[in-house]
C-alpha cells in the first residue's frame, strides 16, 4: 500500500509539472495573456507585481507591500482607446503585491495607444492562406524600485491563445500547448535591459469552432441522406413485392 501511494504521488507531481495546470503551475512575475481573434478582436489578462509594472513599465505606484493599492487607480492606467477594463483584483506573493487585470481589446494592432503597452509593436494581416500575427516587444522603462525581494529567477511571459491551426510559430520551446496556446518567457533581468522580444504567429483564417461547426454539420447533412436513402429503398422494396408476389403461379394450381 506504501508503495502504491509513492507511485500515485509521483505519477500527480509529474502530471502537475507537465503544464497541465496543476498545484505546481508555474509563476510568472509579469505576464500577458492575450486571446485573440481573427478579425482583432482579443481579451488580455495581465498578471503583474506592483513591483514589475513600476519597472517595466513605469507606472506611478507604491511598490511597499504594506502600501494601500486603490483598485481605481489601477484600473484608469490600463483603460485606453478602444480597450475596456472589465476586472481587477488583487493579490499578494513572496512578500509582494501582484495586480490582476483583465482587458476587452477592440483592435490589437491598436493596442499600443494605452501607455502600458507602448512598448509594444502589433500587427495582424492576412498573407497568402495565413494570418500574420506579430509582436515586437521593445525597451522596458527601467524604473528603480529598489529592493523589493527580486532573487533573479523571476520571469516574464507571454502567452497567445490562438482561434484556429496554428502551422508556424516562432516560440522558443517550439512547442504548442494543448493545441493552440504558445508561450515566450523572458527572465526579468533581460526584459529589464530592454532586450527585445519578437514574437510571431501564423494561424489558418478559418477558426478551430467555425470548422468544427462545418464538419458537424456535413456529418448530420450526410447522416440525413444516408437514412434518406435507406427509407426510400424500404419503401421502393415494399412497393415491389407485392408485383413479384403475383407473377409466380401458386403450388398445384392449374391454367
């Protein structure tokens, strides 16, 4: 039974680290997730330090973790042109106060209007039987914060969840996540000395629902007429057998 229980809890730990969204997920101190469309549209989810947005960013805050954090304030520096901010809400880690916001985006390629994002390139173009998604993502603002418990093992992410088939990116891992989400990570020192980080997407113009809903579909149309068919044979049969049934003569009779 020991031994059991031994192989269930590595068999857990192991399923946890493996990105499956487990107790040991990984922790980011900066991070953007953005869930795009293919006509633009997107919702992005920021998850930061306090710390991090002063720094990388610039934003005029109180990075002390005993500081008072006004949820207003936080929500005027991401609102912008065509970006609405629809939650936020707070938390705390390693001695830290960390900010989660959540942002509706009308157009991405026009994200970069909101100050938080300026160091941001965007670009979102059809090209050929693809669609083009690019970010460059330039100097940070490289604001002291002084001591606020960095060990220099944090790391920055940004994370894409794309709509449709994916047949190109340029991700480091060169790997994609449970079929269509890819991840750059960048340790915070580097993003700190401003190196960029070029980020690039190709994804099919068709989304992963909208073919989804086009094979369910010509399943059904296709199921439909099968049974169609069938029910007109059967009919089409049974109409037959009388005709046949009457053109044998019956055992022992006569002309």
């Amino acid at each position: 039974m020991r031994a059991l229980a031994l192989v269930l809890l590595v068999s857990t730990l192991a399923s946890a680290c493996g990105g499956g969204g487990g107790v040991l997920k990984r922790e980011y101190e900066y991070e953007e997730e953005l869930y795009l469309s293919l006509d633009g549209t997107a919702t992005l989810n920021v998850n930061a330090s306090v710390a991090s947005l002063v720094a990388l960013r610039g934003a005029d805050l109180d990075v002390s973790p005993r500081a008072r954090l006004d949820r207003e304030r936080v929500r005027a520096l991401f609102r912008g042109p065509g970006v609405e901010v629809s939650r936020v809400s707070l938390s705390r880690r390693d001695g830290r106060r960390f900010v989660h916001v959540s942002l509706d985006v009308d157009d991405v390629r026009q994200l970069n209007r909101v100050a938080l994002f300026s160091w941001s390139d965007y670009r979102l173009a059809r090209n050929g039987d693809v669609v083009e998604f690019k970010q460059l993502v330039g100097p940070a603002a490289g604001k002291s914060v002084g001591d606020v418990g960095w060990t220099g093992s944090e790391i920055v992410a940004f994370r894409l969840h794309i709509p449709s088939v994916i047949p190109y990116h340029n991700a480091p891992s060169r790997e994609t996540q449970r079929g269509n989400i890819v991840e750059w990570d960048q340790p915070l020192a580097a993003r700190l000395k401003g190196e960029p980080l070029d980020i690039e997407v190709h994804m099919e113009p068709e989304s992963i629902l909208y073919s989804t809903l086009i094979l369910f579909g010509s399943t059904i149309v296709a199921a439909a007429l099968a049974f169609a068919i069938v029910i007109w044979w059967v009919m089409r049969r049974g109409r037959d057998l009388p005709a046949e049934a009457g053109s044998h003569p019956v055992a022992g009779s006569h002309p």
